[in-house]
C-alpha cells in the first residue's frame, strides 16, 4: 500500500524501526491523553452540558447559555478563576494583542523573560515601529534572554527588584527562535520567584502550542492569564475561529471590556452558530494532542535517522506539539514542504511557494493541505527562507494520517 504512494523500501524499512523504537513514548503520551480526557469529561458533567448549549444567538448576544457554560468549562479545565471563549479573536496573536491593550498603560513596562516573542508580536509591542503598537501609546518594553534554555533567575530577580513591571510575559513555545520550548515546572519556579519580589506583577503566558500536552497548564503554576486560539490545540481541527483568554476574574474583566467595551465586558458576544464546534473540538482535544505528539516524535525519529539535526529529540521530554527540523538548504526546505502539502487530503497537489506574510519579516514557506486553512493543530509545517533553512512542523487530526503524510514529504524530499 504504501508503494503505491512511491514511497521507497528505504523509507518503509526505516519506518517500521521506528514505531517499535517509539512505543514507550508513545505509551506516556497516552497517559497524558487519559488525564486531560477525565479533565475535560469531568467540566462537562460538572457544569451540566445540555442541547440547549448547542443553540446560535445573534445580535447582542444577550444571555447566551451555551457561551457562559463553555467558558466554565474552560475554566474549570485550565484551573482559572475566569475565562473568555470568542469567536471573535481572529489569532493566537489577536487574542495576546487584547490581554496587552487590557493590561498595560501608558508609561507601564513589559517585560518579557523568554527572551523575544514571536514575530507577530513586533509590531504588537513595537519592537517594529507601528503607530498602533504598545511603544505608540507610551508602553515600555524590555527582554531578558533565556539561558541554557532556562530562565535567568538572578537577572529576573535583579531586574524585578530594581524596576516596577506591570506585566511579565512568557512565551511556552519557542517560536521561530533556536531555543527550547519551555516546560511548566521552569515557569513554576520563576513565577514563584517573581511573585516572591514583587507579588503584583501580572504574569501572561502565551500558551499556544502547549494545551493538554502536559499534565498541567500555566494557570494551575501560578500564571494570572494565558491565551491561545481555537487553530491550535484546543479546536482539535473542528473549531472553525476563535479563541480563549483565561486567568484571574479581575484581569479577565479588564480583557473582556477591551475585546467589547467597558460596561459590557463578558455579557455581550452573539456566538453565530459555533459553540458546537467549541464543545466538540475541546472533548476531542486531548486525543488530536496526543495523536500531534505522536506524529511529531515520529517524524523527530525518522529525520534524525536521515541525518538532520531535529529538536527535541524523539526521546525527549515535549511542552508543545512543535517539531524544528534544520534542512540546511533552500531546496530541501522546499522539497519537504512540497511532499508535506502532498500527503494531505486537501487541496494535496498544489505547490506551495515561498511569499511574504503578514506579520513576518522573511519570505516563509507554508504547507498545510488542512480542513480549516491556517490551522495549526492539522499536520502543517512552516519556515522563513532564511539560513539554516529550519522547518518549524506541527499538529495531526490522528497518528495514521500524521504518519503517512511525513512518510510522503521525506519520500519526496529523499527521492
């Protein structure tokens, strides 16, 4: 079956090593999949989920049952006070540009200690000039660098006591930088340490990648809010938008009058017909997670077997469901893109091309022949056509189709 895919004997030799090789990891990855399910069942059970949550309202959105009992649930699940699921936060980076313009004012500092956020987030903060950023409005930032893929602690501790900071933001995931992702008994220990000098800095941790990977979320180590969007983990590829804020009630109402407007804050927001996704996307999400990390550790093995550097490792430890692959050139970032986008089922025989993306300063490569277009949880991958030409891969719906799809784009780039 697989020949008739052209995937050569090589490739189908190595693959069949590398299952058996990856059954133990695979193993605790289940066990991760088995703690979140009981989570998620038990939110529902907890917070009585009826047909009537399924119902869509319109207009101001007034009184609306289905969206007040998913955003207990969400609560109850990532162990917050309070929560914020919309459909209108349109990104990852549109519901962290909300927590920031809810949080900080004029003349605050924020103060990143997992060196610089993601690239979407220059122009937010105004590391890029934009006249709508944080800096335009008289926000102050500043970044301390990790260490060894550790937080500083004694810079963080010189730092915190030495300057008033409003908000500390931590980014889980590593984004397009060479650093490790960051696990949650590191941000336990740091946030810990903060709180201890100065216990009203606001601590805002950008989940995205991260949810139902581990056993834990940053809110249930000492975080005050985290954000992410439905493309990724929790929307399990079947919430079409959106996105959740969680965290302190106090800093969750702040968020909310800047995603509605002050006086109105969480009471408004018509859900137009998408709160089934919502439901069903979070009861699937801890097996999509667990079939993610399946298929990255799987892909982790089969690159490094072919001679490319990946990071992490097959056998180790994850934080999110991202997958670094360093191709070493223009050509092989491409090839493996190309077989990527092949072995999907939708739109699988289009090319992608390299082009210029909103938010992203290099040229970036993007394969992803996904249900919902930019939805990370899907298996997808993406690089800036920079050297040394990294592919930053990521999601699954299920291992089988997750395996078959990299067992294709290495065939590609290979043969």
């Amino acid at each position: 079956m697989y020949q008739s895919f052209g995937i050569s004997e090589d490739v189908i030799d190595l693959f069949n090593r590398c299952e058996k090789d990856c059954k133990d990891k695979f193993s605790e990855i289940d066990e991760a999949c088995n703690y979140n399910s009981l989570k998620v069942l038990t939110a529902f059970h907890k917070n009585k989920v009826s047909e009537a949550c399924f119902n869509s309202t319109t207009g101001y959105g007034y009184n609306d049952l289905g969206r007040e009992t998913i955003e207990n649930i969400f609560k109850d699940i990532l162990g917050a006070d309070d929560c914020l699921v919309r459909n209108q936060f349109i990104s990852g980076s549109h519901a962290l540009n909300v927590c920031f313009q809810a949080l900080l004012r004029p003349g605050d500092l924020l103060l990143s200690i997992s060196g610089k956020p993601y690239d979407t987030m220059d122009e937010v903060i105004g590391i890029k000039d934009n006249p709508s950023s944080l800096k335009s409005y008289g926000v102050k930032y500043d970044q301390i660098e990790l260490v060894n893929d550790d937080f500083d602690y004694d810079k963080i501790e010189e730092y915190i006591k030495n300057n008033k900071v409003k908000v500390v933001e931590i980014q889980r995931s590593r984004g397009y930088s060479t650093r490790k992702s960051i696990d949650l008994t590191k941000i336990g220990m740091v946030i810990k340490l903060i709180k201890s000098i100065d216990k009203d800095v606001i601590i805002m941790v950008d989940n995205c990648y991260g949810a139902f990977v581990e056993d834990r979320e940053p809110t249930e180590v000492g975080a005050d809010v985290i954000a992410s969007s439905f493309m990724k983990n929790l929307g399990s590829g079947i919430a079409t938008s959106g996105g959740y804020i969680v965290g302190k009630k106090k800093y969750i109402n702040l968020i909310a009058e800047r995603l509605t407007a002050p006086g109105v804050g969480k009471d408004m927001g018509a859900n137009f017909n998408v709160l089934t996704t919502y439901y069903k996307g979070l009861y699937f999400a801890p097996s999509v997670v667990a079939a993610a990390l399946k298929t990255m550790t799987f892909a982790a093995y089969m690159l490094e077997k072919l001679n490319y550097k990946v990071t992490p490792k097959y056998n180790e430890e994850r934080t999110d469901i991202i997958q670094v692959v360093e191709l070493g050139s223009e050509e092989a970032l491409k090839k493996f893109c190309e077989g990527l986008q092949l072995g999907g089922a939708i739109e699988s025989k289009l090319k992608p091309v390299p082009c210029e993306m909103p938010g992203y300063p290099h040229a970036e490569m993007m394969a992803g022949s996904t249900f919902i277009p930019s939805a990370t949880i899907e298996l997808s991958c993406d690089g800036p056509i920079i050297p040394p030409y990294r592919v930053y891969m990521q999601g699954s719906l299920t291992y089988d189709y997750g395996k078959l799809g990299i067992l294709i784009a290495l065939n590609n780039m290979e043969g």
